[in-house]
C-alpha cells in the first residue's frame, strides 16, 4: 500500500528542483487501471496531450487548470474531476499534488 502524504512530500520536492518544476510516479498499474501521482509547482505543467479514453485528476494540494478546447475547469484540493475526452493541458495555479487516474485500452491477456 502507497502512502499517498509521503509521495506527495517526496515529488514536490523533487518538483522544485527539477528544471521543469513537475514529478511523477506511477504507483498503481492493474490492466486497464493507471494511477499516478504528479507534482507541478506554481506556473509548470503537462502541454496539450491527447485523453485516454477515460480519466480524472483528484487535486491533493494546491490547485491547476485542465484547459482544452471546450474550455476550462479550474480543480482545487479536495476536488475531482473528470478529465476532458479531447487534447488538454494542465497547470498548476500553485504547487500542487495531483492524482490522475486513467483507464486505457490496454487489457491483460488471457492464458
């Protein structure tokens, strides 16, 4: 079991000493299921990238800006929310801990 306060305190500090202010690791992966924790501090973010095809982010700390063609959501700690089906981006309004969940196509195969 991951202790989701330890990994938060572990990447934001990796996050303020990497040049591009973000860390992630992935800390659950079972078939189709993906969880990730990533850390961006204040202004730093991930660029437009496409969806899976499901996905949410569950703000931990701080707050960030999902941004997508369709417009925009602010989410702020406490909060979850689903992710946009379309290119997006994210940034973090200040240093933040997010967990971004996905379901991807990929399932496991059958003996």
């Amino acid at each position: 079991m991951d202790d989701l306060s330890a990994l938060s305190q572990e990447h934001l500090a990796k996050a303020r000493v990497d040049p591009h202010g973000r860390s992630a690791h992935l800390f659950l992966n079972d078939g189709p299921l993906r969880q990730t924790i990533i850390a961006l501090t204040s202004g730093s973010g991930l660029d437009e990238h496409n969806a899976p095809p499901a996905a949410s982010v569950q703000v931990l700390q701080g707050q960030v800006r999902l941004t997508a063609d369709s417009g925009h959501q602010e989410v702020s700690a406490g909060q979850v929310q689903v992710v946009p089906r379309e290119r997006h981006a994210v940034t973090a309004l200040a240093d933040s801990v997010i967990i971004l969940t996905t379901v991807t196509n990929t399932y496991p195969r059958e003996a």
